[in-house]
C-alpha cells in the first residue's frame, strides 16, 4: 500500500520482446498537491518496478476521482477562462487585491474554487466579517457573469 493512493483503476500492461510496460490511473485525495501527486507517482512508480522484475516503463495518471464513474468536467471552463470571471467579480466587489492566490478543483462536474488571502486581510481595521461579506457576495456575482 501506498501512502496517498485511494484507489487503483484501469491497469493496462504489455510485453515489448522481454520488458513489460505498465498504464495506471491512481485516485488520491481531489485537493492534494500538483507536488504531492508527483511524489505519489514516483512512489507508485518505484513500488511497481519492485514487484516485477521486467518492468521497464510505468505511466502513472493521477486521478482526483474515479473517471471511470464521476461526472465529466468537460463542459466547464479551461483555467483561463475561470480565473477570467472570477476576477471580473472579484474586481466589481472590490476584493481583487485581497486575493494572493486561487486554486481551482474539477470535480464531480463542479469547479470547487480555493482563495488564499494575505495575513495582512486580518489586519485590525479590516475584520473577519467584511472579508466574508465581500467573498460572500463576489461568488452570488459568479452566477450571473458565468456565461459558459
């Protein structure tokens, strides 16, 4: 067992003469790392190579989910795209320059979108709640630029 993987799916091997090739999805937690799923494919990558001796050539593709049976994210919009209306609405609320950062997370036909906010948004003239409310408000302002 592997630290980080969920689960394992669509295994595909081949023989080439005497070496053997590997194909394999491998689900692990949807908000890991870009880094950590790396690490993780090195892992598995390593791990399989030990289990069989004439294995020369693994290919690992992390999965966030089963796509075997998850909802298809591909109706939704590319990164460009998404980070587009989210700074449109982050702009029109005011928020743009609080924002250090967004993730974006496709799952389940849904983009689940993480912002990271700078210590200094907890500054003593800024509270906690007029952060909330302007977040709040920017993501009901979503809904009516999404035109996708």
């Amino acid at each position: 067992m592997i630290s980080g993987v969920n689960n394992v799916h669509s295994l595909r091997t081949r023989k080439i003469g005497h070496a053997i090739s590997a194909d394999v999805h491998v689900q692990v937690d949807p908000f890991l790392s870009v880094s950590e799923g790396h690490i993780i494919t090195i892992s598995v990558e390593r791990v399989a190579k030990e289990c069989l001796e004439d294995l020369h050539d693994v290919t690992v593709h992390i999965d966030p989910e089963d796509d075997e049976t998850a909802a298809p994210c591909k109706h939704l919009p590319e990164r460009a795209v998404a980070l587009g209306i989210l700074n449109k609405a982050l702009f029109n609320n005011e928020c743009d320059g609080e924002i250090e950062r967004i993730q974006l997370h496709y799952l389940d036909g849904k983009i689940h979108v993480d912002f990271f906010l700078p210590l200094s948004c907890i500054s003593p003239d800024t509270s906690r709640n007029e952060i909330l409310k302007k977040l709040t408000k920017m993501v009901k302002c979503i809904t009516s630029l999404w035109q996708y």
